[in-house]
C-alpha cells in the first residue's frame, strides 16, 4: 500500500511570509492529523480531521495557522504569517480508525529566516 | 507540561545484547501506549501499543512493559542489531471513546555498535 505523501520536503522562507504543506493520506484512512515537530522535542498534535470535520485543533495557533480537508482526503496545512519559531518538521500522519497506529508521512522541512 | 518522558536523550549498546528504552508518564488518564521508531529524514513508523489492561506485550525481538502504579514503561530490544539504530519516541493516548490524542516523549537515540 502506498504511505502517506507530504510536499514539499523542504521549504526556506522569511519571516511574514506565507507558506503552505500538503499531504495525501493513505488511501481509505478516514483519520488525518498534522503534527509540529521542532528539532530536539517531539511531535506535537497541531489538528485532526475524522473525514472532512475537525476532531481537534486545541494546540493550533489559530492567528497564523489554518488547515482544511476537503472533500475528506488531501490536506493542506498553512501558515501565514510565519515566525522564526515555526522553523520545524511539519508531519502528516493518517489512521484507519481512531486509535489504529498512525501512519507518518517523511515531513516537510520548514526553515524560516 | 511534560505528560509523557523520555530522560535518556541518547543510549549506545553493542550489537546482541540488549536495548532498554524508558519513559515515564504522569497523566493517569493515559490508557494506551505505543513506541515509535524514526530514521533521519523519514517519519516516524509504528513499533509495538500496550493497552492498560495488560503488563506485558512482546512482538519478536521487541518487548514492552508497563508498570501502571509507578506509571513507567520499558521497551526492551533483544538481541540489538544494527538497524535498531534509531530514535525511539514513546507516546500515549487519552481514553478509547474520546478524540485520540497522542502525546509523544522527546525521544531516545539508540545506537547499536558492532
């Protein structure tokens, strides 16, 4: 089965600019979540989608990040405008059902300078 | 607020014996647990879960305890090879019928030597 698809893998920005991630789950997972890993630390629940709804975005900073999953498969996760602490590993990960092991995606590099 | 630990940042272990990776929690409303393995540059990539219910779960060369009341888990790797070379994240989960939430430690390096 084909894992989960994130692009790009890497992206170097300024601070205020805009940016934006992508991510195809595997296919036939209904449960999406993109995770903030900064370097040393790890990865931290940013949101999760059941399908196209919004299950949990307690830890996402609203003012700057947003995040959609239309039509209930590919999403997109943006960031505008970024800060020098959103320099990080932005990782997708996807799961059949709630509590079945998620499965990662390779992640996005962002370094913003 | 770190709910879940990992206070062995890095671990060096010579090829056939054994790897043991710790990490304590202090939520006691976590009820399932799972370790993470992750190669630079690829994401992490699931390992072995434990259940509340149980003390003990074994898949191969990997072993997981977890010590409810001392609120302690181990992943034991036995015997280590090469390719456990690895950080290993420990991560846990909130109560089944609810938003499954992990919450992940900072990981531990583990490097296996020849």
């Amino acid at each position: 089965e084909a894992g989960v698809a994130q692009s790009p893998r890497y992206k170097i920005i300024e601070k205020r600019q805009s940016v934006a991630f992508w991510c195809n789950p595997i296919s036939g997972h209904a449960t999406l979540y993109w995770y903030q890993q900064i370097l040393g630390q790890g990865p931290k629940l940013l949101i999760q989608f059941q399908n196209n709804g919004v299950v949990d975005d307690s830890q996402l900073p609203k003012d700057r990040f947003s995040a959609e999953r239309l039509k209930g498969v590919d999403s997109t996760l943006k960031i505008q405008p970024a800060k020098l602490e959103d320099s990080a590993v932005y990782l997708c990960a996807s799961s059949s059902h709630g509590l079945s092991p998620l499965h990662f995606g390779n992640g996005t590099r962002l370094t913003v300078t | 607020d770190q709910q879940v630990k990992q206070n062995s940042p890095s671990l060096s272990v010579q090829e056939g014996r054994i790897s043991i990776l710790n990490c304590d929690y202090t939520n006691s409303m976590f009820d399932y647990f799972l370790w993470y393995k992750k190669y630079p540059a690829e994401g992490p990539t699931f390992l072995i879960s434990i259940s509340s219910i149980k003390d003990k779960n074994e898949d191969g060369r990997f072993t997981v305890f977890l010590n409810k009341s001392a609120k302690h888990l181990s992943l034991h790797i036995v015997p280590s090879q090469p390719g456990d070379s690895a950080v290993y994240f420990c991560a846990a989960s909130r109560p089944w019928g609810t938003a499954s939430k992990l919450t992940f430690g900072t990981g531990t390096r583990l490097q296996v030597t020849l």
